[in-house]
C-alpha cells in the first residue's frame, strides 16, 4: 500500500463523485462554485489542506513556461501611449504567477515574476507616472512581488531552488531599478518612475532574512532620498497611554496591504498617503511581520519625514507572529526573543514603540519566557522596544501573563494591550476580558470595528447580500457570517436604523458611531481603522470619530438592540477573543 507523500503535503486517494454532484458542480455558475468551495474549506481545516494538496499535484503535472520578453512586452516599445494595455501574456503570467505562491510553490512563482523586470530591461520598457491600464497593471505585479516574498519567508523554504529563484527576482529587480534612476536623471521632465519599486526592498530584505549567508551578492537596499514635510492641519487625536506610550486612540492598519486583493498603489502614492494621514493627525500605524512589506514601507516612511519641531514622532505598533510549533529542542532564552525583536526594529528602522505577540500554539507554554524577556528588553532598552502587547489572546491567557509578569519582574511591569476583534456585532470582550482588562491595567487595540463595512451608511436599509454572488473578499464574508450568528439580516437592519438616528443627531455617519461606541467601552484604548494606501481614503471622516461622544440616551438606544442578539451565545459557541483563529 503506498505510503504518504513526503513533499509535506497529504496523501491523494481517489474517490468516487457521484453522478449528482458531477452535474451540479458542471452547472453551477463560477461564481457559485467559488462560494461553495470557500464554504467548504472554511468549515474543515482538513479541507483546506487537502485542496491545496490536490491544486499543488495539478500544478507539479503542469509546470509553467517562463515567457519571452518580447511576448510579455510589444517591442518597440512606445512609452508616450499611456493608454496601452498591458499583454495577453503579461496577464496570464501574473495568474498563474498568483495560484503558485497562493499554493506555496514559491520558486516557480517567484521564476515567473522575475520574467517581468527582465523583459523590461531587455525591451526598453519606461514607465511614465500617469495612470493606464499598462502602468496600474505592472504597479499590481509589485505587490505580488512583495507578497510572494512574504510568502517565502513564512514557508521555511530554504532550498536551492527557492534561493536561485529568489536571487534571480532580487537581481532583475534591482537592476531594473538602477536603470529607471539613470533614465530619470538623463530625462528629468519625462515624468518617468518606476512601477515595482515597491517590491525592490521587500525582495531584498526577504534575500538577506532567508539566506543570510548569501555573500558575494551585492544587493543592497536602495537609499529613499524624498522627504515629506509633514505640516498638521487638524487638531491632535485624543490620546491614551498605553504603559509608557502616549498614543492617540485612532491607529491606522496596515493589514491590507498583505494582499493584493485589497487594490495596490505604486511606492510613491503608499508614501504620500502616510503623509497625508500624518497631516490630518493620523501618526500611529498598526502592522505585523507578516503583512507584506508594510514594516518596510513604514520605515522607510517614518525615516523620510520632516516634522516641525513641536510634533511627536510616529507610532509604530507591529507585531511578532508566532504561528508554526517552535520545536522543543530550541532553547528560547534572551538572545532568542532579542533577535526576533531586532528583526522588527531593523525593519521599521528605528524603535518599535509596541510589539505585540501572537502565539499561535497555547499549549505551549513557552510564551511565558517570551513576555518576561521581552518586558525586560523593554526595560533595558527603551530605544529598540518601549511596550510589549497581546494579539488574539483570551481572557484566560492574558490573565495568566500577567500573573506570571507581576510574580516575576512585578506589579509596575507588565502587558499593556491585548489586540482583539470587537464591534458592534462581535462584542465577546464584553464577557470576562473587560473586567480583567480593568483589574490588570491592560487596555483593547480593537480592529474590525467597522464589521468589514457592514457598520456603514451603505447598508442601511439594503437587502441581506449574497455570499456567492457579491463578490465579497475573504474578509467581508467572515463579517457576514458574524451577522448571522449575531442575530441575523432583520436584526442588523434595526441595529443599522438606529445607529442612523444617532449618526444624524451628531452630524457623523453609522461608522463613526459604530467606532465611536467601542472606543467609550471603559476597557478599550485603540480602534484601528483599516487603510488601503492610495487606493481609497476616508481620513477626513475618519477624523469625526474623535469630534463627538455617544449620550447615555445613545448608548442606551444602542444595548436595547445588543440585549435581543444572540452576543453572548457567539462567545459561548464560538470561543473567547482569538479562539476562531486557532
């Protein structure tokens, strides 16, 4: 009997499909297949292990052919034709380059994009900064660039073949680069830029993190020169501490930026979106090692601005994820947690002021060494790390450090926010964390506040959407299945109707009340509100959370709605903070 595959993935038995099931899967629409199948693997992690076995052994039966340059480019090639669509072939190369790292076969991917900078350097191909569908297309492929990249650094992929498919990007990239910068020097008003710049310094510090070892390759990051005066044109954001850190109580998120599914801009308009946000006193921004490049774009950022003497410095909170088992034999110690904190420190260039620690294993108990390292290097060493915080832990958990923290260093040091998901809809915090929150000094870094855009104007009054037909992002359909649980379409019309009598009463709209309503719970020190970097911005009513409070009248309106949802069955059948995520 044959054994398992020893590739990592499971074995494939086949299986008999029914007549039935083979007519229904060859009938339905796209769209709706895509909606069961998404369905299925959430439901079972066995499913979803199993569909990326099966997607990986089509693939491995059907390897890619790296395209010519002249097919993926029309040679000579006409920089002035702005309205150029990109190639059939450039298209395609960026689809299957896409179901190959989303199935994690990095190097065939990685090969694939590297295709791109070549054929631009072999064809001549400039850039000119005017969006077209051409230009809009390639700035799309660097962020696949950056994710697929990240996408090696999670995999623990070191072969040789991983690494000379990552050489060849790095290289290709940053030639390309060089020569984008001698034809802007030689052409100053052609208004030329290069269009994956963003993925040069992703690429590169992914180069150096997997492969430490590579000498003799003379890749360095490139040196940002641009500076952004940063001239504050609203008032400051109410503030809070967070153990040390004075922070203001709206952070902006970085998490879309780990996939391109969210839209994606060119370097230039992810920078000056920063700037823009700074400006309107937006200064804290909340990130993760595995967001992409966000780290990186943040570093860059914060280490390129000019602010006026009297104006803080920005607020970097990311975070360390630990999701695979750390195995028993690796001895975590100070060196250990230190060198996972350099990794942050080097890649925000300059001081993280909160890292929070996602540890993905509980039974591992091993977190308990990590938080009292990390407390004391914060101790020690205020200019690499200031405060030490949670992500997705539950109440239990969290208490149980805190405990450990004050017995080991003390009741003066400790854990200072626990980043949970909490709204309107999702309000387990509620039950148990807001009391121990309170007892222990730990304050909630809140995020999808805004239940994906659910808690919108938009909403108000439409029908129940559909799941398979819409159109939803992942994201979007985990918040309607939330809405569901939480009491159901008719419910969150109600909830909707009367956060629209509040929204009118203080001249803001449903999403600032639905922030507005987590940020007045007395646990709670953020909201992070999500940005999609010079995609689409909201900043300007952002901003009208800040500029009113919610009445007792409001608030009380508000718990006459919450008292009839089923919140409480949610935590029960669901889990505490952070439990569907493990």
């Amino acid at each position: 009997m044959p054994g398992p595959q020893q590739n990592g993935t499971e074995a494939i038995s086949a299986g008999h499909v029914s007549m039935m099931n083979d007519v229904l899967i060859s009938q339905l629409s796209p769209d709706v297949l895509r909606g069961v199948v998404r369905t299925l693997l959430g439901a079972n992690h066995t499913n979803a292990s199993l569909f990326t076995s099966v997607t990986r052994a089509y693939l491995e039966a059907h390897p890619p052919t790296i395209p010519d340059s002249s097919d993926l480019f029309p040679t000579p090639f006409d920089a002035s034709n702005i309205t150029q669509e990109p190639t059939e072939c450039l298209k395609e190369t960026l689809r299957e380059a896409r179901i190959r790292f989303s199935a994690h076969m990095l190097g065939p991917a990685l090969l694939l994009l590297a295709s791109i900078p070549r054929a631009m350097l072999t064809s001549n191909v400039f850039i000119r900064d005017t969006p077209g569908p051409l230009r809009d297309t390639l700035v799309y492929a660097a962020g696949d660039m950056a994710q697929a990249a990240q996408a090696l650094k999670e995999s623990g992929d070191r072969s040789i073949g991983a690494r000379g498919a990552l050489v060849t990007l790095v290289r290709d990239l940053y030639y390309y680069h060089q020569v984008v910068q001698k034809e802007q020097s030689l052409r100053p008003n052609d208004n030329i830029f290069n269009p994956l710049e963003r993925a040069v310094a992703q690429t590169i510090d992914t180069l150096w993190f997997c492969f430490p070892d590579h000498s003799g390759i003379p890749f360095q990051e490139p040196e940002y020169t641009k500076m952004h005066n940063i001239r504050r044109t609203k008032k400051a954001l109410q503030t809070t501490l967070l153990g040390p850190i004075k922070v203001p109580r709206l952070f902006y998120g970085l998490w879309q930026l780990s996939s391109p599914a969210w839209g994606t801009s060119s370097l230039e308009d992810i920078t000056q979106a920063m700037s823009s946000l700074a400006s309107l006193g937006f200064i804290a921004a909340d990130m993760a090692d595995h967001y992409a490049d966000a780290e990186i774009l943040f570093g860059n950022f914060r280490n390129h601005i000019m602010f006026p003497s009297t104006r803080p410095a920005l607020i970097c909170a990311t975070k360390y994820c630990q999701f695979a088992p750390v195995p028993s034999t690796e001895t975590i110690d100070r060196e250990w947690v230190l060198a996972r904190v350099q990794e942050r420190s080097n890649r925000v260039k300059g001081v993280v002021d909160l890292l929070q620690v996602h540890w993905q294993h509980l039974s591992d108990k091993r977190y308990l060494d990590v938080f009292v390292h990390l407390v004391q290097i914060s101790q020690r060493d205020p200019d690499l790390l200031r405060a030490v915080g949670l992500c997705n832990f539950d109440t239990k958990t969290m208490v149980e450090i805190c405990e450990h923290l004050n017995k080991t260093i003390g009741q003066e040091a400790g854990i200072v926010s626990n980043q949970v998901q909490y709204s309107l809809i999702d309000h387990r915090p509620r039950f148990g964390m807001a009391q121990a929150c309170i007892k222990y000094g730990v304050k909630l870094v809140t995020y999808g506040t805004f239940c994906g855009g659910f808690l919108s104007d938009r909403w108000v009054g439409m029908d129940e959407p559909s799941v398979y037909k819409d159109g939803f992002n992942t994201s979007q359909r985990k918040y309607l299945d939330m809405i569901k649980a939480w009491g159901g379409w008719e419910l969150f019309q109600e909830l909707l109707e009367t956060l629209k009598g509040i929204a009118e009463s203080h001249n803001v709209s449903v999403a600032n009340v639905a922030a507005r309503w987590v940020l007045d719970q007395p646990e709670t020190g953020v909201v992070i509100i999500g940005s999609r970097l010079g995609v689409t911005s909201h900043d300007e009513a952002n901003l009208k959370i800040d500029s009113f409070r919610l009445s007792d009248e409001d608030m009380a309106a508000i718990e006459k709605i919450l008292e009839r949802s089923r919140g409480r069955q949610m935590f029960e059948q669901i889990g505490d903070c952070g439990a569907e995520y493990r």
